[in-house]
C-alpha cells in the first residue's frame, strides 16, 4: 500500500469523506550565506539576535490569522507544533523546504503555510522563511510591516535583483517573509527556472536551522505546483472540510511525488487542526 492510500485510510477511519458534499529589506545577519568550514554553532548562537525593527501586537496577528504562544485556544497552536514537530522529525536534523497547497482554490493552504512557518519561529534555535509561490495574485502582502517593495516575481524576472532586496520581516522574530511582487502571467515559467532553484538552494542554507514554506496555488489552478514540488522536500496537502470529495482528494494526492508526500491536513473542521500524516 502506498504512502497517499494510507494517508487516505486513515483519513476514512476518522471520517466519512465520501458524504463530503462537493463544492524594509533583510538585516546584514540574514544576508550571509552558511557556506563550508563556517562555524554552525556561531550562527546558531545569533540566531535569538536576529534583527527585528517591527513585531505584530496580538490584535494584529489575529487579524491576519497568525498563531501565537499565548492564544485563547490552545488547540490551534498545539495543532500546529505537532506539524512543526512532523517535519522535524521527517527532515531528521536536516534543513528542509515544506510545500504546501490544498485541493480546491482557497481551501486554506495559505493559513497553514503562515502558520507553519510560525510555528517554527517560536523556537528560539530555528528561523523560518516563507515564500509567497503564488504570483498570480499573492497572499501576504499583509504581513510585510516596512511595505511591500521588491517580492519573488521582480526578483526572477531581474537578473541583478539582490536576494536581500526581497526579504522582509515576518511580523514576528527569526520569521522572514518573500512576498509575492508585481502579479504576473509567467508564474509557471518563472517558477520553473534556474534562478528560483538557485534562490531556494541559497534560502534553505542561509543558517544551519532554517527551515523555508512554500505557499502556493491549488493543485487544480495551476501547474505551478507540479513545478515547485521538484523544488522542496517536503509536501503538505490541506483539504477544506466540507468543501472536496473523495475523488478530489485522491486525485490530488496522487499528483504529489510519493516520496514527499508528508501527509493530510483538514482546514475549517469543526474539531481544528486534525493531521493525518503518513
């Protein structure tokens, strides 16, 4: 049996899911490349002094829906840690790029996504760098606090486009964020090039616990997600609930490499943050 038909076993023993009905520019400290002979533990030792001009007051973060340690509903941050723990534990000690996206369009791959890089940032020892992948029409251009400025679409369509000059503060510390820039009807290409797979290379290695999440469009919108899978380690479907048939999900599972397929999450369920992970 597969890795995707277990996820989906699993998924049927919890639930019936043939009766859903259809429906300001990076700090010098991030900037510098862990190349070979660097001191690791050095680097990890700044990493709590990472640079942070602006944080996101509570009211903030829940307007954006960002989870924060101190949350009301614990259920929703613990939901999350377990994820973070999930990967940590499938990249086993290694640094490692998470895709995530959903079956349907807007079925909530950007909130996970958000999220899941926050969840990393809580840790003091790791930072987190989330990529806005969807640059038809971007998703968190409300998280970049010193204005939006240069994101991922400039910097692929300029060759001598600085990587510094696309990374902003996440609204939170050791969170860093590439929006999405200039929209543009290129994604697929752009996405598919040599530059964006030095970018992610170079992003994963910046520090020796970074840990980079890939937002990007539903796998039925676009082909972008068949292009950046080759690029991460790691894939994330999230399901709406009520929102995707069975068929849905199952063909959408089986588009994603076997191998990185890390597991289902429900979005919007009225029990939050059930995971069924392989």
């Amino acid at each position: 049996m597969s890795k995707v038909e277990k996820a989906l076993q699993k998924a049927r023993a919890m639930d019936d899911l043939a009766a859903m009905p259809t429906v300001a520019n990076a700090p010098a400290a991030d900037n510098r490349h862990l190349g070979q002979g660097a001191d690791v533990a050095s680097f990890t030792a700044e990493i709590p002094r990472m640079a942070q001009k602006s944080t996101l007051v509570r009211p903030d973060m829940a307007e954006s829906k960002i989870i924060f340690p101190e949350m009301e509903d614990v259920r929703v941050v613990d939901a999350f840690r377990q994820m973070r723990t999930h990967v940590l534990q499938s990249a086993a000690g290694a640094n490692c790029v998470v895709l995530v996206t959903s079956v349907v369009p807007d079925g909530g791959a950007s909130f996970v996504a958000r999220n899941l890089a926050a969840a990393f940032a809580f840790d003091e020892t790791k930072t987190a760098l989330l990529m806005d992948c969807r640059l038809r029409q971007p998703s968190f251009d409300d998280l970049v606090a010193d204005g939006i400025g240069h994101g991922l679409a400039d910097y692929l369509r300029t060759e001598n486009m600085d990587v510094g000059q696309i990374i902003h503060e996440g609204g939170m510390p050791r969170l860093r964020l590439i929006p999405g820039g200039r929209r543009t009807a290129l994604a697929t290409e752009q996405l598919g090039s040599q530059r964006m797979k030095d970018l992610v290379g170079h992003l994963k290695m910046r520090y020796p616990d970074r840990y980079v999440v890939l937002d990007t469009a539903s796998l039925n919108e676009a082909a972008d997600v068949s292009v950046l899978s080759a690029l991460a380690d790691m894939v994330i479907l999230v399901v709406p609930y009520g929102r995707a048939t069975e068929a849905q999900i199952w063909t959408a599972a089986k588009a994603i490499d076997e191998e990185k397929f890390l597991g289902v999450v429900f979005n919007d369920e009225p029990q939050p943050g059930r995971i069924i992970w392989n």
